[in-house]
C-alpha cells in the first residue's frame, strides 16, 4: 500500500502490527564518514603495517621467529617493569586522583576553586615528554632545588635510597600527569550523583559513611576502575619521559621497541614491531574492559 501524502502516519506503514525500520540515507553515513576515514589511517591502517613489518625477518621473507623471541628475559623483563609502572601509578593515581575530584565536587568549596583545580589538571595532564622530565631533574635531581633545600635541613634524600632515576622516581614523574587526568575524568561521574539518592538515604537513617559506602561507592566503582584502565594505557604507552629521565637505560618496554628499531647496538627491527604489537594487544585488552565498565555506570548516570 502507498502511502498517503495527505496523512503523515500513514508513512511509516507497518507489517504485523510492527513499524518498519526507517531507511539509512547517504546523509546519516556522511556524518560519520571523517571518522571512518581517521580510524582507516591513523588506527586500523598503522596496526596492519605494524602486524606486516613484525613478520619480517633480518634476512627478509616472513617468519615467526620475531614473536619467538617475546618469551627471552630481556622481552619479559621489559613487559613486567612496564606493568608494573603502569598498574602502580593507575593505581595510586587513581586513589588520590579520586579523593580530589570529591573535595572539588562534593566539598563544598567555592566554585573558583572548582575552575582553578579543573584548569590546572588540564595543563598537567598533557604536560609530559622531556619538558617534565627536565622539570623533575631540576627539582628533585641530584642537584635539584629541593634535593638542596632538604640538604640545607641536614637530609640527604639520595642517601636515604631515594632516586629519581629509579622505579620509585619514575613513578613520582608519571603521577604528575596521572592525577590530574584522573581528576579530569572521575569529575563527571561525581557530579552525576544524584542528590536524591543522598536524601532518600538520609530519610532512611543511614550516615554519611553508610551512604558512602552502600550508595555512592557501588555506583562509582565501574567509573573508578574503568578510569584506573585508561590511566594503565595512559601510563604504558608513555615513552618520551622515560627516556628523557633516565637515558633510554631503564628497561622499558617502549624503550626496548626504540633500541630494537633506532638503536646501534640493539638493532632488530621485526622484534621492534613484534613487542609493539604485544603492546597493542594489551592495550587493546584494557580498552575492551574499559568500554563495558563504562556501559555499566552509565546506566545509573543517564
């Protein structure tokens, strides 16, 4: 039957008492086209290559021998230091990222204070590389300010088995930049907590712990873990700090996939791309977690 121009149901005919799916048009696929396009040449086409040149042997052709070698010390020395970067700065980043974000949301400080925080922890959160290595060398080096104005009061804090050169001191330049991101990104979540969740637990008799605890928590948890995820990738995919800090000596997994492509000593480029490609996978897998932790608290933050 065809529709009637002069009645406007009558466009959406139905078959079975169900309406008929509306028609995709080339307008509602032009819209997402520039994103397509992005994804095809900055994501989807940089993997393959990276997955092609990882099968590249030293004496050319295609071989596994590249992944073979993933399982040597150096490989997995590299991958464990690197998680174990990433998952303690996620971590502790997260905890005092968090505590943060709820004094500037839930405090009940001045608004001022709220644009101050939020600015700042946009600037630090981009702020990486070799300025912020540089930044720390000049603060907490061994010849830093403050490495001078603890010696003034009689601390020594290299002698004390401080480093910034060590597991420890690269942990404290990564917070730097995985604090404020979490700020960034928990602060939505916290301001969508709805006020009548916190009466309706007051009118029940519950105190603010109990309502911390039994309401807001369980509610917030999917945005804090999945949040701790994105700082993990943040964190494992950094690179320029690292070497800036410590020279390319620390055995990173990003450094390694830099000695292994650039270096003079260390050259084997199929390994190079072979470690990148397990750095995708791992990312790959944070990202899967990430997205359905995100379903599920947005299904209470609508």
């Amino acid at each position: 039957m065809r529709p009637d121009p002069t009645n406007p149901k009558s466009e959406n005919p139905t078959v079975g008492g169900a309406k008929r799916p509306p028609r995709l048009q080339l307008g509602h696929w032009l819209g997402v086209l520039p994103f397509f396009l992005f994804s095809g040449l900055f994501l989807i086409g940089p993997t393959l290559i990276l997955a092609y040149r990882s099968l590249e042997g030293s004496q050319g052709g295609l071989t596994f021998d590249n992944y073979r070698q993933l399982t040597s010390n150096t490989v997995m020395d590299a991958y464990e230091i690197s998680i174990r970067v990433s998952v303690t700065t996620a971590i502790l980043g997260g905890i005092i990222g968090f505590l943060v974000a709820w004094v500037v949301s839930r405090g009940g400080l001045p608004p001022r204070f709220r644009l101050i925080t939020t600015t700042f922890s946009g600037v630090a959160a981009n702020f990486a590389g070799v300025p912020l290595a540089s930044a720390f060398v000049f603060t907490l080096g061994r010849v830093g300010v403050v490495t001078a104005l603890f010696k003034l009061l009689g601390v020594d804090l290299y002698r004390t088995g401080f480093s910034l050169y060590s597991f420890i001191g690269l942990t404290l330049v990564y917070l730097y930049f995985q604090i404020p991101l979490m700020v960034l990104t928990i602060l939505p979540a916290l301001d969508g907590l709805k006020r009548e969740w916190r009466e309706a637990a007051e009118n029940l008799g519950a105190t603010p712990i109990q309502y911390w605890r039994q309401v807001a928590l369980p509610v917030l948890t999917p945005s804090i873990l999945g949040t701790m995820i994105l700082l993990f990738g943040n964190s494992f995919g950094a690179h320029a700090t690292a070497y800036a800090l410590t020279g390319g000596l620390f055995n990173l997994a990003t450094l390694l996939i830099g000695q292994q492509i650039s270096g003079d000593v260390l050259h084997n480029p199929g390994l190079g791309y072979a470690v990148a490609m397990g750095m995708v996978i791992i990312m790959a897998f944070s990202i899967f977690i990430y997205s359905i932790l995100q379903r599920r608290s947005e299904r209470w933050l609508r």
